[in-house]
C-alpha cells in the first residue's frame, strides 16, 4: 500500500477515464472486452472478501492488480458503451480501495479513491454507486472533525441518490451518516431526524442492498445511535443504544469499535473501572484485527483521559492505547 504506487494509478486512470471514445472500437478483443465479461463477478468476490476478512488489509493486493486491468482496459481502444462499462467497474472498485484505506487510516489516500469513484460512477451515470462514493468521501470530513464540510458533501450524496433506485437503501445510508454530521454540530433535533430517516430502511422490500459498494441494511443503526448520542453529550441515550448493540451479531470490527465507545461513555462518567474494562476489550480486538478504525474509536478515549491523568488508572489507559497507536 505504497502512496506513491497508490497516487501514480489514480492519476493514469484518471486520466484514461478523461478520454473519449479511441480510434476504431474492435469489439470482442483486448483487456476491455475480457473485463466487461468477467469485471463485475471478480469485483463482488473482492467486496466479499473484504468483508469477510479480519485484516482488510490483506485484500488491498488483490484489488491492485484488478485495479491496474481497469486501467490497461480504458487505455484501449472501445465503444462508448463498453467505456461506461468500464467506467462502473472503476467507480465500484475505487471505493472498496478507499474502504481499505480508510482502515488503515490512510485517510488522503482514501480521499483520493472516493473522488475518482464518484467521478466514475458519474461518468457511467450511476446514481447510487455516486452517491455511495461521496457519502464515503464524507466519511473523511467526519473523522477530520469538518463537519460542516461533511454535511455539504452529504447534502449533494442526497441529490443524487433521489435519482436512484427508489428499492435501494442508497438514501437511508446518506441519512444515517448526516446524523453522524448533526451530531458532530450538537444538532439534538436535525441528528434524531435523520436517523428517523435511515430506520425507514426496515421498510424496504426485497434486497435493498448488494452487499459490496452498497451494505447499509439497518443492522448498524443501534450503534451508530449510540455514536451520535455520545457526540451530542447524552451519555444515558448512548448508553442503551451501545449496550443494546452488544447484544446483536456483530463483526470483530465493530464488536472493537462498540467497546471503545463505551469505554468513552464511562471516561466521560469518570467511572475509570468499567472504562478500563472495555478498553483492555477493545484492545484485544485491535490487536487481533488490525483495523484502524478500532483504533481510531480508542483515540477518542485518549483524548477524554487527558483531563483525568492525575488519576493512576486514567495514566495507565492512556499508556495502553498509546502503545496501540506506536505498533500501528
């Protein structure tokens, strides 16, 4: 995951995708064809497998090389059909580049994906798969604190996915994540609306997810109120929201991140035992995954131990979640 390797391909590709149609399309041969027939089915294993994988990054090899095809294939001479087609793939496989980014909290990196995507998606007139990208790219804002800056980036994702499918749940996904943002702002009344909007996800039929680009069912809800509530100063709603997501399947991922959520919950309680107990469980889960963004969620417990750290316990914490970030 080299940032000069990283930097170098979205900038080929970038440029490719810039291009019209070239010389004479000759249908049937060369890397696009064989990626318009076989692109879709590899990305949707990459997105599983990214999913299914305790160490995200562990899948970023796989998806470089499929990510230097798309770019061999738009380098091709092609039809503007077979381009669109390219141009999906592109925007679908520079998001779970980002998502692996992200985690290992290579956060202009990310950034730099998701921007390509949503300009892919765009190209390829892809509305959920655009708007999926710039809700990730706000995902960016938020952990860089640029709330407003988040809620404008959201804003747009809103737009474009009322030109989507109706049956997807692109819209509800935007929503939960503009709660994230009003809480960010200490907005009680505009964070409780818009996670209003995203519960309506339960009221879906059929499949209103694809499980790669597009994976908000709903499920994550409970927690991610328990996120909110806990930006918004509401300790007791945090509280009965994260509690109750402890009690659902979760991945390690997020079993880490609710943890660290509630160590957080007690720090801000000054209850520095039941702090320690979900750090040292958070930690556990850290270190067994990889996964920054357990660690970025520790962070945040570090940073609410500093005002305690004349407190033996509160020290001790705050040494533990260091060494974290000093093996990372």
């Amino acid at each position: 995951m080299k940032r000069r390797d990283v930097l170098s391909l979205l900038a080929v590709t970038g440029a490719l995708m810039s291009l019209p149609e070239i010389g004479d399309p000759s249908p049937g041969s060369g890397a696009a064809a064989s990626l318009a027939e076989t692109g879709s089915e590899l990305n949707t294993s990459l997105w599983r497998a990214f999913s299914q994988s305790e160490s995200k990054q562990a899948v970023y090899p796989l998806v470089r090389q499929q990510l230097g095809r798309l770019a061999k294939g738009l380098g091709e001479s092609q039809s503007s059909s077979s381009r669109q087609r390219l141009c999906l793939l592109v925007g679908d496989l520079y998001q779970l580049a980002g998502e692996i980014f992200f985690d290992a909290n290579k956060y202009a990196e990310a950034a730099h994906c998701y921007a390509l995507a949503a300009n892919a998606c765009r190209e390829a007139e892809a509305f959920d798969m655009w708007a999926c990208a710039l809700t990730r790219h706000a995902f960016v804002e938020l952990y860089g604190s640029r709330f407003s800056v988040a809620t404008s980036i959201l804003s747009a994702a809103a737009r474009v996915a009322e030109r989507g499918d109706s049956q997807l749940s692109t819209r509800h996904w935007v929503a939960a994540v503009q709660a994230e943002a009003y809480a960010g702002l200490g907005d009680f009344d505009a964070t409780n609306r818009a996670l209003d909007t995203a519960e309506k996800v339960h009221g879906l039929s059929g499949q209103p997810h694809n499980g790669g680009w597009l994976r908000f069912d709903g499920s994550r809800l409970t927690e991610e109120r328990g996120t909110c509530y806990l930006a918004l100063g509401r300790p007791d709603l945090a509280e009965v929201a994260l509690r109750k997501a402890l009690t659902q399947p979760l991945s390690l991922r997020r079993r880490g991140a609710v943890l660290a959520e509630l160590a957080a919950l007690n720090t801000e309680c000054r209850d520095l035992d039941a702090a320690g107990h979900y750090v040292q469980a958070a930690l556990e889960l850290a270190d067994q995954t990889g996964s920054g963004y357990v660690g970025r969620k520790l962070e945040a417990v570090k940073m609410r131990l500093v005002p305690l750290l004349s407190d033996g316990r509160a020290l001790a914490l705050h040494q533990q979640i260091s060494a974290l970030e000093s093996v990372a």
